[in-house]
C-alpha cells in the first residue's frame, strides 16, 4: 500500500487526529460533570432523608471491584473527611474601592489609595434600605460616617504635601469650628483607648520638638519618607515626643496634620504628650493667639479650649521592643520604674499632675556627664537635673538600654548624654529664629540600630518680607512674642538671669 508522507498530508491528519481527540475530551467531560451532578444529587437526597453515606476513604487505600462496589474499609467520621470546608458566604461587595489619583497616567504610575465605598457620594444614591424609616436612619448614619472620615482626608489632602507645601497667603486656617469638634472627637476616642505608656514595634521614625515649625515637618519627610500609602506607613511606625504646638508660625497646620494621620492610621502614627501641650503654657507661649489670630476670637478659643481638653488624654511615654523607653522630659528625681508612668490615669491636666508628671515632662539631664545627682533646674522651682549616675540606674531597674527624650534644643538636632544610655532629639531647626541649629530624627531599624538624620536651617529669604509669601506682616505678633518670652537656651548655654521663658517667671 501506497502511504503519503508528504507535509502537507501529515499536517492534516495531524488536524484531523487533534479534532477527534478535542472532541472525546468534551464528550468525556460532560460525561463526568453529569456523573457527578447526579451523585451529588443523590448524596443531598439521602441526607434528607436522615440516611448518611459515606465517600471512599482515599487515604486509607480503599480499592473498586469489577462492578464498581467498594470493599469494605474502615470509614472515617464525617467531620474528619473535609475537616476545613466551611460553607459558601454567597457574592458580596468589597467594602473599600482602590482610587488613583486623577492627575497620574499610566499603569497606576502615581498614589493609589484605599477608600471605604461609603465615601463615594453619588454611589451609593439609589441603594433602596427597605422603608423610609429605615432609609433616613441609614443616610444619617452614612452622611455621618463620611462627615467624620472627611475631615481628617481633607487634612491630608490640604497639608500633607512634603515637597509643594507654602506657608498659606492668606492667614484664614482652612478649617472651622465644626471640622476641628469632629478631628478632636475622633482622635480623643483613640487616645482614651491607649495605655499611658506605649508599646511600640521597630521599625520606628522618632521626632522631637516641632513648635509649630511646619515647614520643618515638611522637609523632614520630603528628605526621609512620608506617612502616606506613597511613602513609608506600610513599614515603618512614626513616634512623635511632644510640643507640637507654640513658639513657631504654624502650630495650627502641625497639631491638626499630626491628628489627621492619627485617626488615618492609628496602629502606625504615635503621640505622646510634651510640656506645652497644657492650657497654662501654651496660653503664653503663642498657640492660644494663633487661635485668636487665624480663627477669629470666638472661633479661635473654643478650638484651642477644645485641642487642650484632647491633650489631657494624650499618652504620655513610650516603650520600642521593650528595650527604648521614649518620654518628652526626662525621669527626674521621682521616676524609678516605668510602672509609675503606667499608672497615671488620663485624662490628667498639669494642674492635677503629680510629680511623676511634672519629672516626665519638665526635667532635663545635668550640663554633662560630669555631673551627676540631682542639681537644681533653672527652668523654675520644684525641678531639677539629672545625671549619668540616675540614668544608668533607672535602665538598669527596668532592663532598659535607652531613653530617647526631647524638651531642649540641642546643636545639631541629637546629642548623647550618660554614655549614649540617652539621647536628646529636636527636630525644628533655627528655633525661634535664633538658635540656627539642625532639626533631626531618629531612626530605629527592625535590628535596633539608631541612625540620626538631619536638616540644617535653610537660608533667609531673599525677597524682602513686603514680597515673600514665606514671610508675613501679620507674623511679626510670633516674632515679637518670642522676643518679649525668650525660650530656652539651646542645652550646654547657660540660661539667663530673670529668664522670662522659664517656669519660675510663668
């Protein structure tokens, strides 16, 4: 017999073959689904019924005869034959939409972000709740849920601009009584459910005193990272030390910011309290009269009556892998065991304070570390220094191998004290204009490696102060007041006689 080996023959019976073998395969497979349609029928049928049948056990080796009956092998309770299998939930909506930006092009080139669908205003408008009863409460309850989510997104989406952030022209905050009532409620409610003392994860960003210096905060995350879905929030914590607000032009912009990632992400952003988040203090020292200034004075003091009453509720100290106690002063003559901070219960006002309180917040460490004991503190009355030889003891006490503290300006931003057992951190740079000192961070790695990272004062402005928007007429009321209450020395500078910026002159 004559066979065509041609390619062109063989490539059609190849096609021819393939076809065949295509089509047995769907015969064989509908064949199979309707074999197992019908057991599964059968099964649901009998257990109906109340009769149990048991599938082949295909662990213990279980084999068929000829006539497909099964022989006879030891059976398994039902439950132990699909031991994780849980019912089917049915079909239902995700409860957040991912959104890119509308300014970013291209294969999600720019932020991406995750929004609860209940934030979509037009989305949800034809949603039926049921009765008209039922439908107002569920638009109240939504419109509330959005009226409360808002208001920390508008914040973000106004200050949280690292690198094109410009002090406003016009000095109007951006936000009214209403949005700061809803920002404070939302994070007093996280703060009332925080202990006194923080427990921490690394990785870790620490920032000192920022005194109202936002632009400071601005570059210090546009150098170092950002707590956004953008930049870093997903991996690392940040840690704030107190004094967010006084002294500097933008107390408003830094205090609300700080709160708006807190409520944005309260397991990442942490705040503890520092000296001058207290009604006495920044009364004098410019926040109340920021307030005033850029609110209106009704306006201006019911929030800042509102933003001290969240301050009492602050956490006051925290403590990273059990192993880096963090507070804003220091420990002071009173404070030997963490326990002691634990156990100050919130909300607390500086007037109500013990002297725990009082050392946590208010105390500093000695000139050097030559100097050891107590010696007394020229910030006022009733406080004091602390040297080497406390610091040393109370780690030892608390199996603890630093304390990471803020409360003084420091040269270049950090500086160690008692042999690097503490560290001292300030993060806003040529404070109160005078100082000309570098703002820095710390940042503690998952391998508990502290590495500092600075920013220096930026230059003056060239522009006069008629024509820079960096430099307004109507600041000049901060200026003068830092004249008239000059703060702190920078730490290793003696401080002046009569100190008009000390406690005992408050």
């Amino acid at each position: 017999m004559f066979r065509d080996i041609s390619t062109e023959n063989a490539i059609i019976s190849a096609h021819r073959r393939l076809g065949k073998g295509v089509e047995s395969l769907v015969e064989a497979s509908a064949a199979e689904a309707e074999a197992i349609s019908a057991t599964l029928a059968a099964v649901k049928a009998r257990q109906s019924n109340g009769e149990v049948d048991q599938p082949p056990d295909r662990d213990r080796g279980g084999e068929a005869t000829i006539s497909g009956k099964q022989l006879s092998t030891p059976s398994k309770p039902q439950d132990a034959v699909m031991p994780n299998y849980s019912p089917p939930t049915g079909v239902r909506l995700h409860h957040r939409a991912v959104v890119v930006a509308a300014e970013t092009g291209g294969a999600l080139g720019g932020m991406v972000r995750s929004l609860s669908i209940d934030q979509f205003e037009n989305e949800g408008r034809r949603v039926s709740y049921g009765t008209p009863e039922s439908a107002n409460a569920a638009r109240k309850l939504l419109d509330r849920q959005m009226s409360i989510n808002s208001v920390p997104k508008k914040i973000l989406a106004y200050l949280l601009k690292p690198r094109g952030w410009k002090p406003p022209v016009r000095r109007q905050f951006f936000l009214d009584c209403n949005e700061i009532a809803e920002l404070c409620d939302h994070a007093e409610r996280i703060f009332s459910r925080e202990p006194s003392v923080l427990q921490i994860r690394a990785p870790v960003k620490i920032f000192g005193d920022l005194h109202g210096q936002f632009g400071d905060l601005m570059r210090l995350f546009d150098e170092y990272g950002a707590p956004s879905t953008a930049g870093d929030i997903t991996y690392i914590d940040y840690l704030f030390l107190g004094d967010y607000v006084d002294r500097g032009q933008h107390s408003l912009e830094t205090i609300t910011l700080l709160l708006a990632l807190k409520v944005e992400y309260p397991q990442n952003v942490h705040l503890i309290r520092g000296n001058h988040e207290a009604a006495d203090i920044n009364a004098l020292f410019g926040f109340r009269i920021e307030c005033i200034e850029r609110m209106g004075e009704r306006d201006g003091i019911w929030a800042w009556h509102r933003i001290n009453q969240l301050f009492n509720w602050l956490p006051l100290a925290a403590l990273i892998e059990k192993k880096i106690i963090c507070m804003h002063g220091g420990i002071g003559r009173s404070i030997n065991h963490v326990e002691q901070i634990e156990n100050l219960q919130r909300p607390i006002t500086m007037e109500a304070g013990s002297v725990v309180l009082m050392d946590l917040l208010w105390s500093d460490p000695t000139e050097n570390d030559s100097v050891e004991g107590l010696r007394p503190n020229a910030r006022g009355p009733g406080l004091v220094t602390f040297g080497p030889d406390r610091v040393m003891e109370f780690c030892n006490h608390n199996d603890l191998q630093l304390i990471v503290r803020a409360h003084e300006c420091v040269m270049d931003g950090f500086e160690r004290f008692a042999q690097g057992h503490l560290i001292t951190l300030f993060s806003a740079t040529n404070y109160c204009g005078t100082a000309n000192n570098a703002g820095a961070i710390l940042v503690l790695g998952r391998d508990l490696v502290v590495v500092p990272k600075l920013i220096h004062p930026l230059p003056p402005a060239i522009t006069s102060p008629e024509t820079s928007p960096e430099r307004h007429l109507e600041d000049t009321w901060m200026q003068e007041l830092n004249v008239q209450r000059p703060p702190t020395p920078t730490r290793g500078r003696p401080q002046t006689a009569n100190d008009r910026g000390s406690l005992a002159w408050i």
